[in-house]
C-alpha cells in the first residue's frame, strides 16, 4: 500500500447552507445548518485514506469536547496511524462556513489548536517519515511548521506536496523544497499577483518549486513544469457544494504518486475526486472513496473511446 505522511489542521466545520453569499456588511438568512468534521490537515488525510492509501496523520488539538470529538472520528475513517496531540490551552480550530444553491462557498477558519503544532513537535516525531514515500502539507499550520516538514520530508527523500492554501507570501527557500505546489487560480493569483494561471504558474517554478498544478474547478487542473504546460481535462457532474473538493484532490494527488503514478495519471484521479466530493454537503461526508474515483475515471475513459 502507498505511504503518506499528512501534517496538517483538524477543525470542527460550522456549516451554513444560504441562497447567495452576503455582499460586504450584509446579513443573509441561512436555511440549513450541521456541523461536520474538517481541516484542510484531516480532510486531505482521510480522502488519501479512502483512495487506498496507507496514511498517517499528524495534527494538534486542544484539551477540549471538540478534540476528543475529533480524536473519536478520525478512529473510523480508516488512518494508519493518526498521531494526534493535545495542546491545554488553545481550543481545537473552527471553521465557519457559507455555501450557496451553486456550491460556491465562503470560508473563516479560526486555528485555534492548530497554530500549536510547532516545528520543534514535527521534529519529535520526525520517524513518522521513515519509510514514507510522499508528504502534504498544507498552510493552516504555523509556516515555520510547514518549513519544517518540508525540510526533514527531503532528507529523508520523500516526495514533498505543498497545498499553498489559504494562500500566504512564500519565500524562495521554502519553495525550492516542494516537488508539487497546487494552489487553485485565487491562490496562483494571490502568491504572484498575476491572474493567469499559466502565467502565475511559472513564476512559481521560476522560484524553485519542481512542478505546479493549478486547479481550476470543473475545469481541470493546469500543470507546469519548467516550460512545458499540459491541461488536464475534469469531470462534469452535478455539484451541490465544493466544500472539501481541494482536499480530495490533494489527498489522492499524495496517494497516487505515493502508488508510483505519473504525475499526470495523479492528476486524472485527483480531478475525479475533486468532483465527486461537490456531489455531497460537508468535508469530509463528502470525501469520494477508491471505488467511486475509479468508476467515474473509466466512465470518461469509455466516452473518449467511443467519441
């Protein structure tokens, strides 16, 4: 089985199912409300998990009703090895969020917990690496945390993923330490101040990341590396709510290439799970698993073969 190391956030996810999102300084009435389970961390983990991947998870709670939460759900969605440690004094992150009848949705994450996970930690339990094949990191954690991790994934030679999301300024040394970037076009916009992706896209590798992969919704995904551009195509269904959509992408991006996939063959499944999880409401619920990615792949493969 593929080895994954994921470290990252865990929340509580506050879900709020509105008509549209609310206009700066506008209240909007909600029709629907759950709470689920979410962080970028533990939602990329678990839809590594569901695709067939031996994964192990690091992330930070708090000492509270919703770490214990938490640590109970994730005891059943199938990680190998989740290492979940508690902090006593930040309570575990939340996450707010809006979505409206088009899937769209709008997002505050409050890390709580999460900022606790420190680089000193990831070096204490730096032999989760040992025999590991990819790390995900993504940016709800410390950036020193993200640093580190970084740093012991390549000198321990694994495959490095960095999902840059929510997007903040990334300095050239740390760049130079990720195999993968995939950010989606706001963050592509947001690291580099250009709205194209391509464009975007190749000023990242220009700073030192191998290979970028630009998301872009039922679009696809766009990849560059070094000069060379390829679109991969996406897949139509019907979306209700693209809550945790870049987590399943990222998490099955880990666990093909963990598999030894081309990186475009990674992309195909990430693209799949990434439509599939819009087909359900919440993160995690959502989260497609190995059958269903690999169904909808050959149903695309029999369209293009009888076109």
């Amino acid at each position: 089985m593929p080895m994954v190391l994921v470290v990252g956030s865990s929340n509580i996810d506050l879900v709020a199912s509105v008509d549209r999102l609310p206009n700066r300084g506008e209240t909007v009435l909600g029709y629907h409300f759950a709470q689920s389970f979410g962080g970028k961390g533990a939602n990329q983990a678990v839809a590594a998990a569901r695709a067939g991947g031996d994964v192990t998870f690091l992330s930070m709670l708090g000492a509270d009703a919703n770490g214990l939460l938490i640590e109970q759900h994730l005891a059943t969605q199938g990680l190998s090895r989740p290492v979940l440690l508690r902090d006593a004094e930040a309570p575990t992150g939340v996450a707010m969020i809006l979505v409206d009848h088009n899937g769209e949705n709008q997002i505050v994450v409050v890390p709580g917990s999460n900022g606790r996970l420190t680089p000193a930690a990831v070096r204490q339990h730096r032999e989760l690496m040992v025999g590991v094949r990819v790390l995900l990191v993504q940016m709800e954690i410390p950036l020193e945390t993200v640093r580190e991790a970084l740093s012991l994934a390549k000198a321990h030679g694994l495959t490095t993923i960095l999902n840059p999301a929510p997007a903040a300024p990334l300095p050239s040394d740390l760049l130079r330490l990720v195999d993968v970037l995939t950010p989606n076009e706001t963050e592509a916009h947001a690291l580099t101040g250009k709205v194209d992706p391509a464009e975007a896209a190749r000023i990242l590798t220009g700073r030192g990341v191998g290979t970028v992969v630009v998301t872009c919704g039922a679009a696809g995904a766009l990849m560059i590396n070094g000069h060379e551009a390829t679109r991969i195509p996406g897949y139509v269904v019907e979306s209700i709510d693209s809550t945790g959509a870049g987590d399943a992408f990222n998490g099955v991006l880990a666990c093909a290439m963990a598999e030894g996939a081309s990186i475009t063959s990674a992309i195909e499944r990430a693209n799949a799970a990434g439509a599939l999880a819009t087909r359900g409401r919440g993160a995690q619920e959502s989260l497609p698993t190995k059958d269903d990615i690999e169904r909808l792949c050959r149903s695309k493969a029999m369209r293009m073969e009888t076109a």
